[in-house]
C-alpha cells in the first residue's frame, strides 16, 4: 500500500487513480461528479457536514483535516485491497473522525454476498469472516446484501484502528435523483442492528466498543454535469 499521497490540482488529479480511468471518468458517473462535488466544496460537502450537525454525538459541524481519492485498505485473506473513493480524517470537537466514502449514481453494489460467495477460496472466506466478527453480525450475511458494504465499512473500522480515532463512518454518497440502491443499502444497515434516519447519521456500537456511524447521503445534481 502507497503510503506517500500528492496534492490535488483539481477533480482531474484523480482520474489517474481509478482502476480503470477512461471507462470510470464521464459526465454523470460518481468517480467523476464526486470528484467535482469534493473539490468544488470548502471542507467537507455541505450535504454530508450538515448530516454530522444533525446527529446525536457530535452536534458540530466536522472540520475536513485531509481527504484521500481512491485510497486503497489492505485486507485481511489475501492480496485484495478494499478501493474507497475517498478516506477522510475529521476533526469534531474534541473528537476525530475515519470516514471512508462510497459514491454513486446509478451504479450497483457490485456483486451480492451470494455471488462473490460462490466458490470462494479461504482467502475470501476469511475475509468475510474478519469483516462480519469486526461490525459483529453472524457468518455468513445473507445472500441478497451486497459485499461491496461490507468491505467499505470495513476500510472505516480498519482505518480508525490505524490512525487511533473516536469513531468510524461509512458514507454513501448518492447523486441519484432516484436514489438507486437506497433499499439495499437500507437492508445492509438494518442487519447491523441500524435504523435508517433521512436526517442523521446511524449509530451502531461494533464489539470493540468503537461507535460506527453509516449514513445515506444525496449529493447536489449540478454536479453530474461537469
């Protein structure tokens, strides 16, 4: 894992870190409108700081301390590392955030828990073992949820124990006009144990005692046109 990052000249900068960038950077895809929608906002997207301000625990607006496109979270199991669109630190109050980010417009969840399960080696396996024990629900998750929650969830708890914060957060950061995927995301936050709030973050306490925080974030449209 790269351990050094460069300053960003813009939402261009962070085009060559996608997997695949001439197919994942156009008009109206999430790597390309969340790429504006952060770098157009001064600190964090107000949509996401206003979200904070709103929730129980923090009452404050966060300040951004840093923030990193598509940072890579190695995982236990193998080689396969989990991608965020982007990790952030936060100051609030007294207390420091890890916030891993999910951004999306029409785009699935990638595969279902049952399809990424199908023939799994043991590498894989305990992987999804490791990230169920770490936000503790049972292994194995249904079938129908998607894996792709998992692992982003599980960048923010894996990053907060790196960096030794107060909290881990799982954003998604939606700029669906018809919220695509919202009830699947829903269904992931529920087995946790979560209630879906339009207003505030979710709060679930993870068996090290560590709050994680998840929410459902819609993002402003005009950026779906840059």
């Amino acid at each position: 894992m790269n351990r050094i990052y460069v300053p960003s000249t813009g939402a261009e900068s962070w085009k060559p870190f996608l997997p695949e960038p001439e197919r994942q950077w156009k008009t109206g895809y999430s790597a390309r409108t969340l790429a504006h929608s952060w770098e157009a906002a001064d600190g964090l997207p107000p949509e996401i700081a206003e979200r904070f301000a709103a929730t129980p625990g923090f009452k404050a607006v966060p300040e951004l301390l840093i923030a990193i496109p598509e940072h890579k979270v190695p995982l236990p199991g193998g080689t396969t590392e989990s991608q965020n669109d982007v990790f952030a630190l936060l100051r609030c109050g007294d207390r420091t955030i890890a916030m891993a980010v999910e951004g999306k417009v029409a785009e699935p969840f990638g595969q279902t828990v049952g399809d990424w399960r199908r023939g799994a080696s043991e590498g894989k396996q305990a992987r999804l073992r490791y990230l169920c024990g770490a936000l503790g629900i049972d292994y194995p998750p249904p079938d129908h949820l998607f894996y792709q929650l998992f692992h982003r969830a599980g960048s923010a708890i894996i990053e907060a124990g790196r960096f030794k914060t107060d909290a881990a957060v799982m954003i998604v950061h939606s700029f669906s006009p018809h919220r695509h995927w919202f009830e699947e995301y829903a269904a992931f936050v529920s087995l946790l144990g979560g209630a879906v709030s339009e207003d505030a973050l979710s709060q679930i306490l993870l068996p090290s005692g560590m709050p994680f925080y998840t929410g459902w974030v819609c993002g402003d449209a005009q950026f779906l046109e840059r």
